[in-house]
C-alpha cells in the first residue's frame, strides 16, 4: 500500500450516530459497521497526500456482529479498520466480484500481520 507515512483518524461512535451519517453522506438508512471518508479524493486530495481520511466505526454494530460470528469484539474492531482502511485507498467491495475478491484478500492479508 505503500504509504509509511500516512495519517487516518479512527472515530467510534454509537449507532445512532453512525446512522446520521449514513443518511447524510451515504444516503443510506440505519446504522452500518463502518464508514470511510478519504481526504485523498475531490478537487483538494493532493494537497497532503499523506492525510488518508477518517474510519468511523460503530461500537454497538460491532459488538453484536462480534456476538453472531462468535468472535471478540477486538478482532471483529480489526477486521472493520482494515476494511475502512483499504476503503481510504481506494478498495472497493461494491462495484464489482473482482473488486470485491481482492479486497477480502487484501483484508485477510493484513489482518495476518495483527
């Protein structure tokens, strides 16, 4: 991924904050696990090519998804960085199977070194 020197804010916050943004940026209803919001993109993203974006995760989406898969909420908090993460650089599960296979690699990769 190649940037050592990058910077990324991590915000947790509760769902029913998580829902506001994702009304308001997304346009999506309801709470979701994680949002990633790049600073590297849009007619400023240049400016400093170091400063990634923010990854806000929600404590409450985690924790139960934590509880479902029967995994600590640590690891199920790891597994959400790295996703909103790899979203600051540009990975995107969305658009394509293709996209979407090389990002859950990507994760598992990363997640490895933790």
């Amino acid at each position: 991924m190649d940037c050592p020197d990058g910077e990324l804010s991590i915000v947790i916050v509760d769902d029913p904050e998580i829902a506001k943004l994702n009304e308001k940026f997304l346009d999506r209803p309801g709470p979701t696990n994680v949002i990633a919001f790049s600073m590297r993109e849009g007619p400023f993203g240049e400016v400093n090519p170091n400063l990634l974006g923010d990854v806000i995760i929600s404590v409450e989406t985690a924790a139960r998804e934590a509880k479902d898969a029967g995994i600590s909420i640590e690891l199920r908090f790891d597994q959400l960085l790295i996703h909103g993460t790899l979203h600051l650089f540009g990975f995107d599960h969305e658009k394509t199977p293709e996209q979407a296979k090389a990002m859950r690699v990507k994760e598992k990769q990363l997640l490895k070194l933790l």
